[in-house]
C-alpha cells in the first residue's frame, strides 16, 4: 500500500485533507468528554492498570479530569504500572549533533536558515572520531545523530555517518546502537539508512494541528505537513519498523497534541501492526534569536500530567525525556515510567571535545536544563534505587518490538532487561566510575540479585558479573 504523496504536486494549502489527523474530530473528541465523572477517571486507569492500550476517548477523558485529587490518581497510575510493568531500569544514551546546516525556517529553532548568526557546522570524520572518542570515555553505548536539513544531509551521509560512528573504538568503549533524528527521506533514502544499521529512526511532527504547522514552519520543505506525516509509513515500507514519534510541546494546546500523538500510535499500528518505538515530547526552549514564551505555555504542572497521562494511553511504547528538561522535572517523571534519558548531554557543535562550560546558543539549537555530567545522573539514578542501563541486546540480536515484549511477555523483563541492566552498568562501574559511584552501583546490584529466587539462573548472571569484572565485555541475555 502507498499511501504518501509527491511533495511538490500542489501547492499543500490547496491539498485536500489526506492524512489520518483530522484537527475537528480531535477537537471533537475533547470536547465530548469535558467535566469526566471521578467514576470514569478511574475506570480508565483500571483499565490502564489491566494492560489496555487507551482509546482517543478514554485519553480525553484523563486529559479533561482536572482536579487536584484526580491529576493525583492519574500520576500515580502511571507510577503503579511503571513499577508493575517495568521495574526500576532507564535506558541511557546521548545526543550527537553532526550538523547544523539547515534549508528550513522552524520560527523556533537556533539552525532556521534566516538565523545570519548561527555559525554552521559539519563535523569532518576526524572531528566526529573525536566526539565518538569522548562519548566513549565517558560510558557511552548508545548515540541519538542529529542533522539539520539540507542537500549535503542525504541519506549516504547518514549512514556514512552512521557507519563511522559504529567503526570509533577506544579502549573498552564502543558505540553499539546509534539512532537517528534526520529530516523525513523517501523510501528509497529510508532503505539506504537502513543498511548502515541503525537503531530508531526519529521524526517529530512538532505539532500535529495543521494551522499551526503552517504558521512556525515559515519555509523550505518542512513546510508541508503532509510529507512529514507520512515520513515514517515511508519508513516502514523501506522495513524500518524502529521508528520514533514526537511533538514539540508549546507550539499548539499540548491536549490536542497528545491525542495527534495517540492518532499517530493508532495510525502505525492499524497499517503496519507496530506502534512507535519511542514517543518523545520535548518542551520548547529559549533558541538563538527565539525566545520561548509561547501561547501554549506548558507549566511543569501540566508537562508532569500530560507525561503520567501518555504513559497510561500508551503502556507498551518507550518514552524519552531529554535534558531539555531540568533534574527536578527529570527526577519526578522517572517515576512515571519514563524509559529513556540521555545524560551528560552537550548539544553544541563539537561540544564533548571543547567542553565550553557556557552555552553558546549561535552554535547549537537550543538552551537545555539538565547539564549534569554522565557519571552525576548515573549516581543519582543509582542513588534513588533505578538501575542505569547501557543495554542494546534486542536490537542485535534482532528481537524487535522490544516493549512490546517487555510489556505483554511475562517474565520478559526479569530475564533479559533487567540483567542485561546490570551486566552493562557493571561495563560501566569497571571502565569509568568513580570509586564512590562504583561501590554504590555494586550495592544495588547485589540488593537486585536478591530479587533471583530462580537459582540456576541467578548463579548464571552471577558468573557473567565476574567475568565482566575479569575484563570480559558485552557479555548479554
Ligand atoms: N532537522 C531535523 C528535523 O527538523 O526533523 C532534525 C531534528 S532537529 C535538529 C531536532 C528536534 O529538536 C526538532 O524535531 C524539534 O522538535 C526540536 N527543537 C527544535 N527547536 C527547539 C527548541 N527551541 N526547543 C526545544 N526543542 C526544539
Ligand atoms: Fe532545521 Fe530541524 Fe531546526 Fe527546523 S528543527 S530549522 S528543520 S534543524
């Protein structure tokens, strides 16, 4: 089935409505569950609880239950099931900007091509060897590229790029899962990318309300929406089923976003029978030239909720947060189930080798909040009982639909996340941590091993933990 359309075939204001998002019918759909009796909220999460993905409906229903005592039920839904379903891992990984050149005119971001004061960059191989080389040295496995949009970006340069990354080894370190978060390609690029091996293909939608879409996307191909929506059924016909979702949250009312985000989740998994890998909802920020004080405002209040909300709507799909978010957001949304954080993050250009302590926003995209090195996140996580994982068994031994499995299959966490979790985080507390950091994690993997009450098995991840402390490395379930 094809079901994408030629970009430049009209003129896309003319274009009639072709997609799965209908902005009314989602306008509809909020308005109809308005003022949700308390009876209702909590059928909802029960529902939730009983492992059901959430209907457009029911999602509203949590989005509309506005009282203090509800918002609370709701948030702490989401913390029964992250703690039933998923246990007390969180995936690690970070960001890697390679370039910022970019043909687009994102009224909100620091790479838009009308921002004269944006020193452009393309990282040679050399320089990005160098990057990869201090990712390495600080515990890195797993690597998000990000690329601005433009000629010289094709998809042989992504997985050119790709293919370098994977081939920079430094002393124990290797990068084993590198993602991408590019400019929609077509099916052919989409192919091309995939050779090289990658993990998640990302794409954000920024905003599902077409409007909108139009007013902050001023020119260049990113332009039309319609291409940008169909970018990952694209994907998904070149079999690239690893595939992220998101909305910039701040650009139109986050209520409507959530549901186009659900829209989306229901739109893959209905033609292709796989949902998203990941959803990610980044806050807007303060950009070079773009100061962030949006209409649709989102309040940590309501940034907090909409998370507890997403992980009831959509149980078995990753969630991401970034370091956009300050460690006190990130600290209390962990709890809701978030799978993935990146740490240590510096999104400047060439930022892990020339570590500026400043920002230095004419050469990166936007301010983040979270600024903390690799080693202090892994400490607090470690700290607060999670168990830091560096883990990237399924993607390579080609068990897909991870969460998918992690949620539905039982016992799947216990005998593959979780002590995959610790064989990778004992990778980490050898080759990089701090003494304190190591004696630390070493106590909590202990205090998780207790939790083994199947011997055989228990005593098989005991012998793999020796041998990672022998020297042995990316040993896994
Ligand atoms: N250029 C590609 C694109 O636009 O799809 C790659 C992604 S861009 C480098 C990464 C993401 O950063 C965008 O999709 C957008 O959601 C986000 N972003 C851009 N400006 C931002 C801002 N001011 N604050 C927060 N996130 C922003
Ligand atoms: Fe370019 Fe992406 Fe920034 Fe838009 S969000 S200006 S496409 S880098």
């Amino acid at each position: 089935m094809s079901i994408f359309y030629h970009p430049q075939k009209y003129r896309i204001e003319d274009r009639p409505m072709q997609n799965f998002i209908d902005s009314d019918e989602i306008w509809e759909i909020l308005k109809r569950n308005e003022n949700p009796d308390p009876g209702r909220v909590r059928e909802v999460i029960a529902r939730s609880l009983d492992k059901n993905r959430l209907t457009l409906d029911e999602t509203a229903v949590l989005i509309n239950a506005n009282t203090p005592e509800l918002v609370e039920e709701i948030k702490q839904g989401a913390r029964d099931l992250k703690e039933r379903v998923y246990g007390k891992r969180i995936v690690l990984f970070a960001p890697l900007y390679i370039g910022n050149l970019c043909v687009n005119n994102c009224a909100y971001c620091g790479f838009r091509t009308s921002n004269k004061k944006q020193k452009r960059i393309t990282l040679t191989p050399e320089e990005i060897s160098e990057e990869v080389t201090m990712l390495e040295d600080a515990g890195h496995k797993r690597l998000i590229l990000v690329f601005g949009e433009h000629p010289k970006y094709d998809a042989k340069f992504i997985a050119d790029t790709a293919r370098h990354v994977y081939s920079v080894k430094h002393l124990n370190g290797e990068i084993r899962r590198v993602n991408i978060n590019a400019a929609p390609l077509d099916v052919n690029g989409f192919k091309i990318v995939k050779e090289a091996g990658i993990g998640t293909y990302q794409i954000f939608q920024e905003t599902y309300h077409r409007d909108t879409y139009l007013k902050v996307h001023l020119s260049g191909k990113k332009r039309d929406f319609d291409w940008r929506i169909t970018a990952l059924d694209r994907a998904q016909e070149a079999t690239i089923d690893d595939v992220g979702i998101g909305a910039l949250l701040g650009l139109y009312d986050w209520r409507f976003e959530v549901l186009g985000l659900l829209r989306h989740v229901n739109h893959l998994e209905a033609v292709y029978n796989v949902g998203p890998h990941t959803i990610s909802f980044p806050r807007l920020k303060k950009a070079s030239g773009f100061d962030a004080k949006p209409e649709f405002d989102v309040s940590d209040e309501e940034f907090t909720r909409l998370v507890a909300i997403l992980r009831l709507a959509v149980p078995y799909t990753g969630m991401i947060l970034t370091a956009r978010e300050p460690a006190h957001i990130r600290d209390e949304v962990f709890h809701f189930g978030v799978s993935q954080i990146d740490g240590g993050t510096n999104i400047e250009l060439k930022g892990y080798s020339t570590k500026n302590p400043e920002q230095n926003l004419d050469q990166e995209q936007f301010t983040i909040g979270d600024n903390r090195t690799l080693n202090e996140v892994m400490d607090e996580l470690i700290g607060h009982g999670f168990l830091p994982s560096f883990c990237t068994a399924c993607y390579r031994l080609k068990r897909t639909g991870e969460h998918f499995m992690e949620f539905s299959v039982p016992g799947f966490i216990k005998r593959f996340c979780q002590p995959n979790a610790i064989l990778t985080m004992a990778e980490y507390l050898e080759d990089y941590a701090p003494q304190e950091t190591k004696e630390k994690g070493y106590r909590l993997i202990e205090e998780n091993l207790k939790d083994y009450k199947d011997e055989q098995f228990r005593d098989k991840l005991i012998d793999r933990l020796e041998r990672v402390k022998k020297g042995e490395r990316d040993l896994y379930f």
